[in-house]
C-alpha cells in the first residue's frame, strides 16, 4: 500500500506533536512530507531528523537561512508564503493545526489546490466560515474536523440522512472557573487558568477553554462546517469529557461518541476516515471512567464569552471576526500578563457594542476586520 504523504502545518504544537506520535507509531502508513514552526527551531531539527520531510517552514528568514545551510537536501520556506506553499504542496492530506487567524489563508490555499484539509484550526471557520464552506464546494476538497467534539458529532453523523438532523449537542468541560460567580472571576490568576483539569493543550486555547470562549468559537465552527442554524446547537457542559458531543435526529435518537480525552484518537480519524486507525491505546472502563457522567447547563450570565459568539454568529457578518480577532488579542494579554482574565470577556464586549458590521466580505475584507479588531480591544483597554 502506498504511504499516505501528511503536510503539516504547526508540527511542535500539541496537535502536531501528537499527529507525527501517530506517523511514527504507523511507518507504513504514513510519512511526514511537511513540517513547519514558528520559532521553535530545535524542537523542528530533532523531528527533521526522525521524519526525513521533503519540506520545512519557519516563520522567519533568518532562520530559514539557517536551516537551509544546515539541511542542503532541505527546500526549506517562511513566513505566510511558505505556509501558503506547505497547504498546496502534492499530498494525501494537509493538517493544518496552526494557532489562530493565520491558519485561515493556508487553509483557503489548501483548498483551492483541492487538498484535503485535516483542521484543528477552528479559527479559520470562525473568521472565514462562509468563505471556507464556499471553497469546499466548489472544489470538492474535504474539510475534516480534529477538533475532538465536531470529530465526534461527525462520527455520530456517519450513515444518516443530513435532513433527519434536529440538533447538535456540542459538550464543554466547563473549564477550570466552573461554578464560579462574577465575583469569583475578578482574582483568578494566569497560573489557575492554564490548569485545565481533562485537556493538556496550548496556553491559548486554554485560556479560551478556561473563558469559554473555545466553545464559543466551537459552535461557530459547527455551524459552518455541519451547515446547522447556530439555534440547534446546544451546549451542554459534562465535566468528565467522556462524551465528545452527540446529534439529535428528527425520531429522537440521540447519538454520542465517548471516548477517554486523547486528541491522537480524532487526529486519527481524520487521517484515515471513513477507515479507523487500530491503536493500543488504553480503553475507556465504564465502571470507573464513565460510571458517573455528569451534564448541566452552561452559566453564560458569568461566561459572557459563551453567549456572545451565539450572538455574533447570529448577527453574521463581520461580528464573529470581530470577536475572534479582539479575544486572540485580548489573550495575548492576558499571557503576557498585562490585563486581568476578566478583561478579556469585559473588553469583547466593548469591541461588539461599538462594532460597525461589515457583511459579504472577502477574505482581504476578513483579514481586515480582523485587524481592525485587535486595534479596537487595545484602544478599549
Ligand atoms: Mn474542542
């Protein structure tokens, strides 16, 4: 059988880390064509080195000047370009698992060059949703989910009819701050919420995990990709993240995918769908793991991040850019310590009450907007 060739975008992240922990444990499967980071320089030489790509990206020249000297047989790229360059490369599946709104553009590329794209770059369909989806028609590229709870609503999707869908529920930890008042908000530290309890992640989604801003975005991306009214998804929080999410369909069945928390599981699928990946990973124990599965209703009076990406996506437009744009800001702060967490929530609002809606855009418009909204959460501070 022939390997399937993997251009990855973001590979020192966690996500990337954990595909290329998939390629190296399926050397017949699978082989690493592309790799790229922003700076993580040594982190990329050790993985160069154990996966042999044809192809590297950095974010700066400077470094790509290096590695190039360094790795002759290398075609080593940088910045958007090069990024540009690694999602239409000729290969089996682009991942494109970069942080943020730069992970939109390479994904259009992608697209375009009618690659399949393996996303754990919600961002993407949160700023350029109308966009994206459009592309994905047009081209007949597959757009696949790695973020865990839309692999599982897609997982629960598989073999029924799309119009028998009545609604998605989309699950949330709930974070870190779960059952805290406002008050309890005002003085919780950087250090507590970069502690999530289920997820070991990048400091900025869990920073979103810990605002709820990450489910916010969710059901945004949802919306989009699932071609859902943002009212029929509902999200439920289950502290155990042993349900990734379920569907509804139109008889009343519900179907959910469970699993234990391992994101190498849905990276996995992605990879392989409509196959699956056999793997020896532990196995979920009902009687101990799953044996006291929790739900309760989000408290979006507290996490206003929640209800305010319902409400953006509602308004359209560029208001979900906005949101994403001034909250990818507003994070930075607050890891740079610089703001406090409640600020970040505080300020969003701000930016979308004073927010002058732009509607069909492009992606220049999109990129714009975006801009335009990390300008207006830091006049806002
Ligand atoms: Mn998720």
């Amino acid at each position: 059988m022939k390997k399937k060739t993997i251009s990855i975008l973001g590979s020192t992240g966690s996500i990337g880390t954990q595909a290329l922990d998939i390629i190296e444990n399926n050397p017949d499967v699978y082989s690493a064509k592309v790799l790229s980071c922003s700076r993580r320089i040594s982190e990329l030489k050790e993985q160069i080195d154990k996966f042999n790509p044809e192809m590297v990206v950095v974010e700066r020249e400077e470094d790509a000047l290096a590695l190039a000297k360094e790795y002759p047989h290398l075609q080593v790229e940088y910045g958007e370009k090069g990024l540009i360059t690694a999602a239409e490369i000729d290969c089996d599946m682009v991942l494109n698992s970069l942080m943020g709104m730069r992970g939109m553009i390479p994904t259009y590329h992608g697209l375009k060059a009618g690659n399949d794209i393996a996303f754990a770059n919600k961002e993407t369909l949160v700023a350029g949703g109308e966009v994206i989806m459009k592309t994905v028609a047009e081209t007949g590229a597959k757009l696949l989910p790695v973020d865990s709870e839309h692999s599982a609503i897609f997982q629960c999707l598989q073999g029924n009819p799309e119009k028998a869908l009545r609604k998605i529920i989309l699950t949330a930890s709930g974070g870190p701050f779960r059952g805290y008042t406002l008050d309890q908000l005002e003085n919780v530290t950087l250090e507590q919420a970069l502690k999530h309890p289920k997820w070991t992640m990048g400091s900025k989604i869990t920073i979103d995990s810990a605002t709820l801003m990450n489910k916010g975005l969710e059901v945004i991306e949802a919306k989009w990709l699932f071609d859902v009214d943002i009212d029929q998804i509902q999200v439920v929080v289950h502290p155990q993240s042993i349900v990734h999410s379920a569907v509804e369909y139109h008889d009343g069945s519900v179907i959910a995918q469970m699993g234990k928390p391992d994101m190498r599981v849905p990276i996995a699928y992605a990879f392989t769908y409509p196959d699956r990946l056999e793997n020896n990973y532990e196995s979920l124990d009902f009687f101990t793991e799953a044996a006291n599965l929790t739900f309760e209703k989000p408290d979006m009076e507290v996490f206003k991040n929640l209800k305010m990406a319902f409400e953006a996506s509602r308004m359209g437009g560029s208001y979900p850019v906005t949101l994403n744009g001034s909250n990818e800001m507003l994070v930075q702060l607050f890891l740079e310590g610089k703001i406090r967490f409640i600020d970040i929530q505080n300020t969003i609002e701000k930016v979308l009450d004073q927010h002058q809606p732009k509607y069909n855009m492009e992606l220049e418009g999109i990129v714009e907007a975006d801009k335009a909204a990390r300008q207006a959460a830091l006049d806002l501070l």
